[in-house]
C-alpha cells in the first residue's frame, strides 16, 4: 500500500469541485462590484483565483517537465491565448463600441490608454502608475480596472515556466532532482513574495495590492499543493479540510470589508480557505465539500467564470458613467449580475 496519495494535477483530469470553487471566486466578486450588502469582502475572489491557477498549472508544467523532459514554451503560451485571448478581444471591442455613445473624448482617451495597458500585459501597472485606487468610489468609472488581476497573472506565468526550465537545466536533466529541487524552489518563492506583500501592505498599499511579485505567493501556494505528495493516512481528513476551507472562504467574503488594510494579514485567509477546500478534494473527491461544489448550478457558473468576469465591470462602469456617476442596485444587478454570464468566456 502507498503511503502518499498523489498531488500532481494529471493533464485531461477534471475536477468539477474546482469550477464550484471557481463559481464561489466569480460571485463573490460580482456581487461585492455590484455592491449588494453583505458581500464586502468579495475582493477576495480574484486570490481565490490565483490559486486557483497555480494549482493546475503549475502541476501539469511539472508534469510536462518530468515527462516529456521539456516544456513546450510555444503550446504553453499558444493555449493561454486560445483561453483567454478571443473572449478578452471580443469584449474590448464590444466595449470601444459601446464607449463610443457613453463616454465623453477625454473619457474615451482615457479608456484608450487602459486598453493599451491590456494589450501589453500591464494593466495593473497603468492603474498604479494612474493612482487608480480599488476601493475608491471613483474607480466605479474606470472601464477596465478588472483587468489589472489578468495582468498580474500573465506577468506571473512570463516568468514561472522559464524558471522551472532553468530549475530542470540546473538539475542536469534529472527528473528525480528536479522532484526534490523544485518544493525548496516554490517554498522560496512563497516566503520571499509573502514578506514583501506584508511589508508593503502597510507602507505602500496600492503597490502591495497592484504587483505582480507581492502576488506570487498566491500562486506557490496552490503549486506547492500541486506538487507536495499527500500522506495516504490523511485521507479520512477530506471533509475535514473542506469544510475549514469552505468556512475560511465564506468567512472572508462576507466577514472582510474594502476598509481594511489589504492585502495585508487578512490576505492569509482566502488563501489558506482556498488551499484547504483544493486539498480536501485531492485527498478524497467523494467528500461532503467537494461534492456539494460539483453540482449544478455552480459548475455551470464555474465554467463560464472567466467571461462573467470579462463582461460584468465595464457594464458596471458605463452604466454608472451613463447614471451620472450614481450607484443603483436594481441597474448593476441587471447590468452585471444575469445576462454576461451568457458571454463566451
């Protein structure tokens, strides 16, 4: 009998628990956008993404390190852009469409230089270099602020891949190196990213919040979990960590609120939540948890994710451009809380 379960993410596996996670990430982010009350922590979802994301890719790069002895540099990129890359086009232009009829010149210069900051993968250093506050009320007018966390994601996977293989190369081609070299690696990476989060969090907040290396950690911490193999006497632990998970991720969406210092410590908690709630369905998809995020509607809300949260901001913000600047409830549910998720994506 063994006494590790394995963590790798198989390539062609699926896991539906994860789109519930992912369907948990998208509404809480929606719903805190829109601003229906109790959700004030809903910012969290886009960590939840993160991940989310170093989770399953960065388990099957290992897989298709210590696999094929290679990774692929060209497919990589080439199914991130088939992933990502019609759905963002189709809703920028959309956009550019609708701006067109909403917004005033200078408005539509300003939205202009945003999308160029999209196009070149730092949307996320426009809005810091712009002063461009998250939680200030004048952002509720800024058409693709949502776009700064795709930006901070493709910065981060610029650099992850070339590290593994530069991991590999220095291992001498050795898988069994590579196994053994790459957790100290991620551990690096995760303490050092995590310090400077902390750090500047409370002396430079916009920063911590808007860089791609204050986030990094984020994204070890679900390719730590990727990678570790679990002890098989875990197992009967499932539920266990699901459920802690699910009470942590519950828990920040509803309990953290836009005047606290974020990232901050309070970070630590969608994190960990989500860390928990991926392991309980590694140790045993069967589990109470795991089970309840694989059923429907939250795996249909899971796949179509990333279109929700394409569409739904910049229908917010034009038509809070349109309303004068003014928040209306019955309006930003319309806009954007039922007909995006309809988009591809």
């Amino acid at each position: 009998m063994s006494l590790h379960l394995s963590s790798s993410v198989n390539a062609g596996s699926y896991r539906p628990d994860i789109d519930g996670l992912r369907a948990l990430a998208v509404l809480a982010v929606v719903l805190f956008h829109i601003g229906v009350p109790g959700f004030g922590g809903g910012f969290v979802g886009v960590d939840i993404f993160f991940v989310i994301s170093g989770f399953l890719i960065s388990g099957l790069l290992r897989q298709e390190l210590l696999s094929q002895g290679r990774i692929d540099f060209k497919a990589f990129y080439a199914r991130r852009f088939r992933r990502l890359g019609p759905a963002l086009l189709l809703m920028v232009c959309v956009v550019l469409l609708l701006s067109y009829f909403v917004l005033l010149p200078d408005d539509q210069n300003k939205l202009g230089r945003e999308i160029r900051g999209v196009a070149l993968l730092s949307a996320n250093l426009h809005f810091l270099q712009h002063a461009f506050d998250y939680f200030n009320s004048a952002s509720d007018l800024t058409v693709m602020l949502h776009t700064w966390s795709l930006a901070v994601e493709e910065q981060y996977y610029l650099a992850w891949p070339f590290i593994l293989w530069g991991l590999y190369r220095l291992s001498g081609r050795q898988p069994d190196k590579v196994a053994r070299s790459l957790p100290p690696l991620l551990w690096l990476i995760f303490a050092a990213s995590l310090a400077y989060c902390l750090w500047l969090s409370y002396h430079e907040t916009p920063r911590a919040f808007y860089l791609m290396p204050t986030r990094a950690w984020e994204f070890a911490a679900g390719a730590l979990l990727a990678i570790t193999p679990l002890p098989a006497c875990w197992k009967p632990h499932a539920a266990l960590a699901g459920g802690v998970g699910l009470l942590l991720l519950l828990g920040s969406v509803l309990g953290l609120n836009e005047a606290m210092v974020f990232p901050g410590v309070i970070v630590l908690l969608p994190v960990l939540g989500s860390v928990l709630f991926l392991l309980g369905g590694q140790l045993n998809a069967d589990n109470p948890v795991s089970r309840l995020a694989a059923r429907r509607p939250w795996t249909d809300i899971g796949i179509l994710s990333y279109g929700f949260y394409l569409w739904h901001w910049p229908l917010l913000a034009l038509g809070r451009y349109w309303g004068l600047g003014e928040r209306s409830l019955p309006r930003d549910l319309l806009l954007g809380g039922c007909w995006p998720c309809c988009w591809p994506g």
